[in-house]
C-alpha cells in the first residue's frame, strides 16, 4: 500500500495476479522473471538486438511468424516446436542478433509486462543488469513498484530474491521509503541469501525444473551480476535499450 | 502448486486475494491473522468462550447484535462503535466471558476465514497456540495450506513470520514436504527474525498502525509463544475449541 512520504516509495509485488492491488499509473513499475526471460531480454539487447516485441500468447507469436519475423517462444520452461528461438539467455548472446527485431512469449515474463502495461514506464530488472538499473531508477524520482512475474501467478523465490536485491541496493541511495512489508521480506531474504544464492535457490520449484532441462548454466547466468548492463524500456509496444 | 510427494505437503499463501488459485478442498487451512484477529480468537477460547461465530461483514454483526448476541466487531484496527467487543486479546482474556458465544467480524481475518470455507478443515493459528496446534497438525496427515490473512489483500510480515515458525516447527517432525518457493520464504524469514521478532517487527506497516493506537501491548502479547494453547477448529459455522 502506498502511503504518504517525502521520499518516493519501493515497493514488492510478488505475483502479477497481485498487481491490479497496486495503485501504478503513476509508478515506474520493474518486471523481474530471472529465470529467464527478463535475464533474456538483458542478454539480447547486450548483443544488439535492436528491439524486442513481447506478446502474451503463443498464438500472436505465431502470427508475427507467418509475417517473416524472428520469433521466441517458451512455455513450460522448453522452447515451442517451430519457433526461432525459446527462453536461454545462451541464445542470446548471439552477435549475430544484432540490429534484429523479435518477438518474444514466455511463460510467466511477458504476461507480467503485459498487467503492467498501464503503469508510467515499465522497464525490465534482473541479476544481469542490477547496477546499471538501479542507477538509472535513481535518478527518475518516481515510485517503484518491483512487480515479480512469479511462476504461472504463485510466488516465487528467485524474482523476489531480484527484487530484495533492487531494494536493498536503492535504500544505500537513502532517496526510497522502503518498510513497505514486502519490500522488508524481501530485501531480507536477499540479505540472508546474497553471500551464496545458488546454495539457497537449490530447494526452489524453479531451480528444480530447469535442472531437471539441463539448464543449470542458465541458472548461474541469471544469478550473476551485471553480466549484461542494458536498461531495457518498454517505448510504446517494443522493449528497447535506453541509452 | 501441489506437486506429487510422498509426504504431506505445507504451502504458504500470501492472501487470501491468492487463495483461490491453490486447490484447497482436501486440504487443511490454517488461517493466520497474527494482529489480531486469530490472537483473540485463541485467546477467547483459552478463557473459556463456547464458539465464536465470524461473520464477514459490521452488517452481519449488527443483525446479531440485534437478536442479543454477544458482538465484536473492528475495522481499521479499531473497534466499530457500539459493539460490545473490539480485536484486542486483552479484551478476551476474561473469565467472564467463560461459556458465551461471540459474534466476531475484523478487517482482514474473518475475510480469510470466508475464503477458506470449502477447505476440508480450517484451523485457526498464531504464535499464542503454536505448540499445540502443530502438534495437532502434524497427527492429520493431510495437504496444509498457511493462510496469511494479510492486511486488505495484501502481503504482511506478522502473519508471514507465523506462517514461517508453523512450517519451521513441523519441518522438524520429517514427515512433511515444505520445499515450496512461499513456505522456504517465510521459513527462512522466520529463522532469521525468530531471535527477535518484535524488533524485526517494528519497520512493518500494522507494527506502526497498532503502536500509534496505542496497543503495544497487543503486538507483545500476539508475537508470544504458547499464551493461549488452544486448537481453535471450524465447526459448521462456528469456531470451537477441539480438545
């Protein structure tokens, strides 16, 4: 809940089945999926992708197919017969990308973009570009909303161990109100968890079901800082790197 | 979500705007309004109260009210003017009451109360019945879902902390599974808190809410161990005590 304050306010939503709660038209509002598709994102705009088109559904993607596009499309943590390209960061650090457009549906990721799509300006977090997102929301003096994209509308702990991180980080600025409850949860679980995130991920669902793909050196990607320092901003209905 | 397990499964929900997408027919819920509402009911029944009925709305209250029932009713952390009762546990530590039935309605825990009702069991936790209602819990062999009653719809520490204590404690006794992203969060938040859960407690939302009315003595005795050990089950309409 928003309450008044000098400063502008963080806080944590943990599941985009939540966000209609949140007040956010006038909040910047980050969308975290670390494992994996805002970890994608980071990667594929570090490799030059020009612009990234999320859609919510399968069928759009498809659409966009059929039109000469290229085309990313996860469900279920495996890439979807027929497209170019699925969910791994890997795929995208891919010089080759650069200048492309593509269009982009996951699971849980663009859904979460998609609930937030009323908010003042929705910009893309993850592990990978930590430093340079908490600069740049710094300096923007709006309210933050850390919106998880959580797994199929369940909590989740890797997006809210991200979002702990992004709050933690911001409060050193001393410029956020941050003891909003869930911000508190979550910036002390990161805490807890920070020194050896992996170890503490291992119980986690997700962590579980990538292992189970052979997706482990994803995991250790989107676990790791500023692998891929872009600012990934959603201008009209594409997610460009803001510069 | 469910997955397949040997072992009883313990998952915590966030709220109960969350519940309805965990199934929950067979399982056991147990609701948890830590400040205050499933602190006065445990301390009600501990006094020697017959059965308290929740009902969800003031409107409902007053209809009872009229028909001479005994009635508490708060709302914003403040009891509703012209009932005979508020939320306070002080006020239910009382042996006068001994033998009554109470009409009961509150901001945010009969709410939960209500989102539960076609659970197979609702159960009434806090940190004052803690003992003895995981020592019940652990006897059913069944599916449990943590119901953090939350502050309107949204996530709040206390009920987290309590939720993560319950999972905390039965986890010792091996026979459930609690590897869950939500029950490892609140575990984990509990185990880092648990030394000192009222200075922990003391950044929240309804911490400051409950201190500026004056009830600090409230939060002190709701964040207490085994004041009140009782295991406060649904009957029908009615919350009893199960001996």
């Amino acid at each position: 809940m928003q309450e008044k304050s000098a400063k502008n306010t963080i806080e944590v939503c943990f599941s985009p089945h939540s966000f209609p709660l949140y007040p956010h038209e006038e909040c910047i509002v980050v969308v975290i999926d670390v494992l994996r598709a805002t970890s994608s994102i980071c990667a594929a705009l570090h490799s030059g992708v020009e612009r990234i088109l999320p859609v919510a559904s399968v069928l759009e993607a498809r659409n966009y197919q059929s039109k000469g596009f290229l085309c990313a499309a996860e469900r279920q943590a495996q890439k979807v017969e027929g497209f170019d390209l699925g969910n791994s960061p890997s795929e995208y650090r891919n010089p080759k990308l650069k200048g492309k457009i593509i269009v982009f549906t996951t699971t849980n990721g663009t859904q979460a973009i998609r609930a937030a799509r009323e908010a003042y300006r929705i910009v893309i977090g993850s592990f990978v570009n930590m430093t340079v997102l908490c600069e740049w929301l710094a300096k923007q003096h709006k309210n933050i909303i850390l919106l998880c994209a959580g797994w199929k509308d369940f909590f989740n702990l890797e997006d809210t161990l991200c979002a702990g991180a992004i709050a933690h980080t911001l409060d050193k600025t001393n410029l956020f109100e941050t003891n909003y409850d869930s911000t508190l949860a979550a910036k002390t679980l990161y805490e807890t968890a920070h020194k050896d995130l992996i170890g503490f991920m291992e119980n986690s669902s997700h962590f579980k079901r990538l292992e189970k793909l052979n997706l482990a050196d994803d995991v250790k990607y989107c676990l790791t800082l500023d692998l891929a320092p872009v600012v990934p901003i959603m201008e009209g209905n594409y997610i460009i790197h803001h510069k």
